[in-house]
C-alpha cells in the first residue's frame, strides 16, 4: 500500500492512499464465503447457498461493504505507519474503487501542529494582594447579615435592595438568540447591572419587561463581555429582607461561634485566602496572555466545536433551549480557541519544564475534598478512583503549579 501525506494547512492533512486492487478481491471472496453459509433462500439447503448464486444476488452490496471496511482498515494502518495521532475523525474527500486496479482515497483530517514556545520566562507579572481592612470584614458581615434575613413579600412595587425573580422569555446577544441559563433568575436589585436592575426598579409581579443593555467589558463570562444584549421577562415576585440585629447571639446561629469576635476572625481569614486566591488567578492570567502574545499557534477546528459542543450538551442538560452548532460557534467560539491555545501552552511549559504533582500534594488536595464533602480521605480517595477523576486530581495541581512557575520565573 502507497502512503503519503501532505499538509494542507497549520493544522489540516491530507491523507493518499492506493490500496492495492488485489487485497479487495480477497475480501469480498472472504465476505462472499461468510454470508453463503448465513443467508437463507427457497430452494436452498442453510448454508449451502452457491457462490454464483451470492454474487448475482448480493454482490454489488458486499463489494460496497468490502470496500468501506477495507478503507477504514487502510487509514487506521496507514496512520498508525505514520505515527499520526488526528484530533478527530477526518473524512473521505475522494474515492475512486475501480472494478480492476488499485483503490484510491483521499482522506482529510487535523492534527494538533507541533509548537515550541518562547521567551515565556522572566514575564514580570506581579502577584498583587489586597490587604483585607476593617471595613472589608464589615462589609462581608453586612452580607451574611443580608443572606440570613427573613424573607417577605410586600405590598409595593420593587426597588433597590429587593430581591427579585422573573422569568426568561427570550435572550438575544448581538441579535443572536440564546438559551436561558436557567428558567427562573434571581437579581438583588442594586447589585447587578445597572440597565438591567434600573429596568428591575419599580416593577410589580406579572409585568413583562424587554430590557436592553450592554454586557460591561469586565463580565465574568468573556464570551459575552461588551456585547449587546436583549432580556424579554416576566416579574414573578418581589421580596423585601428583614434584617436580624448584629450581636453574639445571631454569631453562634451561623456556626461554630461563640461571640461575634469569633465570627470576624473567620470572615477575616475568609476573605484573606479569597484575596490570596483572586491575586493568583489575575497574575495567573496576565502571565498566559503575555505568553500567547508572543506565541502564535492555531487549534484545529475539530478541538474547538468539540469544546463548543461541550458547552452545548451542558446547557441541554440543564434544561435549556440551545442554538445549533453554527450559531453557537458565532458567539463562544473566539473564546473556546483561546482557552484552548491557553491550555496547549500551560501542557507544554509543563512538560517542559517537567513539573509534577508530588503524591504530597495530591494527598493534601484528596483531604481537603474529604473535608468539603464531610466523608474521610480514604473514601474520597476510593470515589475519586472508581470515576476515574485520580488523575484529573494530580493533572489539575500540575496545572496550577505551572501557572505558579509562570509567575515566579
């Protein structure tokens, strides 16, 4: 068999084969062989069916099926040969299987390119903490405050600090439509954005509302930051807070604490390792893009659908009305290529720079699930095997100790 490969593009490759005409002609005998001792016709003892008899009948459909299994056979053997490794199945382009004569076929398939990243250390990315003040301790005590209040409906419109809940009618982004997170959403008025709870204000249960505004460029979620957007809602209840009074005996119904002094001291530490936590992940992501920046390497186009495709069968699973692939792919598909070239990069600094979870770390990483989850290390550690997620466990630190490196080089 004749193999050659030829790039097409950064990540597209073409795949030439010319099977020879003989290994067919095997085949379909061997085919022909198999199915005269499994059909059965009139007239004809079970599996005594002539060969002739087979051909005439059934001969174009086992050559067709011959054909297909000997392809698929052929570019298994001819990538493996090749030691190619596509991001995903390719197709057949061209296939021309005359009744004399070699096979030939034309097949299409990506490959993730081969890279070799640059000037990635010494990027001068600083790890900036937020010292965490009185005031800050103060503000997150207002908000437990505000989270354990009494909930009650009153006998008025909206208005800011209310809770409000309305349902999704029809979201549109850049005149897209786009399926609702979730049914029902849940807004405190004053704290979200301001077109939108500025159109909240002053609503009464059973108004509809069409409400447009811009995502702010800051919007946690990138892929719709800046954009225009549409919400159509229908109010369905306005809730007012009763707030408690601030004292030992309020502390010691949240938990473990004694006075209110104790209270503070753990919304401190809280909030320390929040701060220690965001500082990390903005040096973190400061550090990527400027190595992007001087990186430029493409995705195939397979690894982003799926990564979009993923992010579909998410939102299905949560009960959403998802866009088609097509639509969806205008709106995440930007940002699916750049975590993804994010994610292609961090695994090669890693492995260049052979950074390694230690079994310390992964241990210490299994406790502190344990512990989330209210179970012992040794059941964490059992469950976490039995789903096959031991080894996201170790990848995910190896991860972050590379983001780590990134930042310290």
């Amino acid at each position: 068999m004749n193999v050659v490969v030829a790039e097409r593009g950064a990540t597209e490759r073409e795949l030439d084969l010319e099977i020879p005409g003989e290994n067919l002609e095997s085949l379909v005998e061997t085919k022909i062989e198999t199915y005269r001792k499994k059909i059965n016709l009139p007239g004809f003892r079970p599996g005594k069916l002539p060969k002739d008899v087979v051909k005439k009948r059934f001969g174009a459909s086992i050559r067709a099926e011959a054909i297909e299994d000997l392809v698929d056979k052929s570019i298994r053997e001819a990538l493996t040969e090749k030691k190619i490794l596509p991001v995903a199945p390719g197709q057949v382009e061209k296939l021309d299987a005359p009744e004399a004569g070699p096979i030939k076929v034309k097949y299409l398939f990506e490959v993730d390119p081969e890279i070799e990243l640059k000037d990635y250390k010494g990027l001068g990315v600083k790890l900036d903490k937020t010292e965490i003040k009185d005031a800050d301790v103060d503000a997150r005590i207002e908000e437990i405050r505000n989270q354990t209040a009494q909930i009650v409906r009153p006998e008025r419109a909206s208005q800011t600090g209310d809770l409000i809940t309305a349902r999704y009618q029809k979201i549109l982004v850049e005149g897209v439509e786009m399926p609702a997170p979730v049914p029902v959403f849940q807004a405190e008025l004053g704290k979200g954005i301001p077109a939108v709870d500025a159109a909240l204000t002053g609503a009464s249960v059973g108004q509809e509302l069409a409400i447009d505004f811009t995502f702010p460029a800051d919007y946690q979620d990138a892929s719709q930051a800046g954009k225009a957007a549409r919400y159509e809602v229908v109010v369905e209840g306005v809730f007012e807070r009763k707030l408690s009074d601030v004292t030992d005996e309020w502390a010691s119904q949240l938990g473990p604490f004694k006075t209110l002094a104790d209270l503070r001291d753990r919304v401190r530490k809280d909030l320390e390792q929040h701060a220690e936590n965001t500082a990390k992940q903005k040096a973190h992501d400061e550090a990527m893009d400027i190595v992007l920046s001087r990186n430029t390497f493409a995705v195939p186009k397979a690894r982003v659908e799926h990564f979009v495709n993923w992010q579909r069968d998410r939102m299905i699973r949560q009960g959403a009305q998802v866009p088609e692939l097509p639509e969806l792919m205008q709106v995440f598909g930007a940002e699916a290529e750049k975590q993804l070239r994010r994610q292609r990069a961090i695994e090669w600094i890693a492995e260049k720079e052979q950074i390694k979870a230690t079994t310390e770390e992964v241990d210490a990483r299994i406790k502190e699930m344990a512990e989330q989850a209210g179970i012992s290390a040794e059941d964490a550690r059992e469950e976490l095997r039995k789903s096959g997620r031991l080894m996201e466990v170790r990848e995910s630190i190896r991860m972050e100790k590379t983001a780590d490196w990134l930042v310290s080089a």
